[in-house]
C-alpha cells in the first residue's frame, strides 16, 4: 500500500476483552481494567484493596460464564467487530491505520509502536466512544500520552473529539435501526453503559457536555 507523504498515522482504540474465556483471563482483564484510577477513582490504597479483595476473588468466574455465553468462534466480539472496523477503515484511507485496545490486546502500546515502526511522525488518535467520560475517552487519551512519553519518539498525538452530536453518526445509528422500524414492533429500547454521577461531575462540572441538547433524540430523526 502507498502511504501518503506526510507520515501520518491512525490508532483506533477500544475498550478491549480477555484473552479467553477462561477465568484466570477474565481475572487478568478485570484487574487491569478496575485498577484504572479512572474506572475506579478512589486512592491507590483504597481501590486495591476492593479490587483485590471484594471483587478479584468472585466475579471472574461468574464474567467468564457471562463471556462464554456471547463468545464467537473467531474469538471476543468485540475484538473481532473493532478488527474489522480497523479493516474498512484501512480499505479507505492511504496511511497506515492500526487498532488497540485500552485493557488487553492488541494494546494501546503496541498499535503506536506498529505506527511508529512505519515512519508514522503524527498519530491520529480515534478512542471509539462517542460521549467523554473518565472511564472512556479519557483514560484512553492518558493511556496514549503515557506511551508516546515512555517511547520518546517525538511523533505528534491529535486526538479525535467526541462525536456524539457529530450528524454522521446519528445518521448512521438511524440507518443501523432503520430496517428494524419498518416492520411491526411493540417499543424501542435504548440501552446505555452508565458511569458514576461523581464522573460527571468531576469531568463535566458545567453540564455543558452531558445535557448539551435537551430534543437530540427529535431534531435529526428523518422518522
């Protein structure tokens, strides 16, 4: 593939997945993910001991029978779903494109060395959540910066904003339910992964971005 002249590079990031099904990966996964001080924002002390002593030793096995249930055969859906994200994308732009995932692998780490390794010198970093929130956008962006600092390569890291009024994506989350509306149907339901009223508040303290558009819902619906 011919890359364009200028160097620059694209990293996906997502949340990520165990290794495996299997319940000392699950436990692996669970520790890196909950010992996040931006999951869990409480003092180092503090969230060890909840993470290691009320959580570690009980939930594993139950999230491991939970991820049996949803598995693939090609592996965790959401890897598997994100790889071919990083594949279309890849198809459509002539720069190198590559994927990382906060917790697990492919890591954060290794899509910016893959990058640097190509000559990349400007990394356009694309965490895939729509909304900011500490345990999300945020702690992906300080993941990256941490890496880049470690690595002291010297590339440049923009950062794709948060698109959730971004007209693009309503779009395409109404033609992903479209063909579902046309048929006969009792309700639709929207689900969403919450986060901690302190988040908001601690990141958010004006509402600006959590209650930015009160009618989102009604204004860009061609329904």
């Amino acid at each position: 593939m011919k890359y364009s002249e200028n160097k620059r590079g694209v990293l996906l990031v997502n949340l990520g997945s165990p290794g495996s099904t299997s319940v000392a990966d699950v436990r692996k996964y669970l520790r890196e993910f909950l010992m996040d001080a931006r999951v869990i924002d409480a003092p180092y002390p503090i969230r060890k001991m909840i993470v290691e002593l009320f959580i570690l030793p009980f939930r594993p096995k139950n999230s491991a029978h939970a991820y049996q249930t949803i598995w693939w055969d090609e592996g965790s859906p959401l890897i598997v779903l994100s790889q071919r994200l990083h594949n279309g994308v890849q198809e459509k732009l002539e720069i190198p494109v590559e994927l990382g995932m906060r917790y697990g692998n492919p890591s954060i780490e290794s899509g910016i060395r893959k990058l640097i390794n190509q000559g990349v010198q400007e990394i356009f970093l694309f965490p895939l959540y729509p909304h900011y929130a500490m345990a999300t956008y945020e702690t992906v962006v300080v993941e990256a910066e941490r890496v880049l600092k470690k690595l002291k390569s010297g590339v440049k890291l923009t950062k794709q904003p948060p698109f959730f009024d971004h007209p693009g994506y309503i779009s395409a989350l109404f033609e992903s339910a479209k063909a579902y509306l046309e048929k006969e149907f009792d309700y639709l339901l929207f689900s969403y992964h919450g986060v901690p009223e302190r988040h908001c508040k601690k990141t958010d303290p004006t509402g600006e971005h959590c209650f930015k558009v009160d009618n989102c819902c009604e204004v860009p619906s061609p329904a």
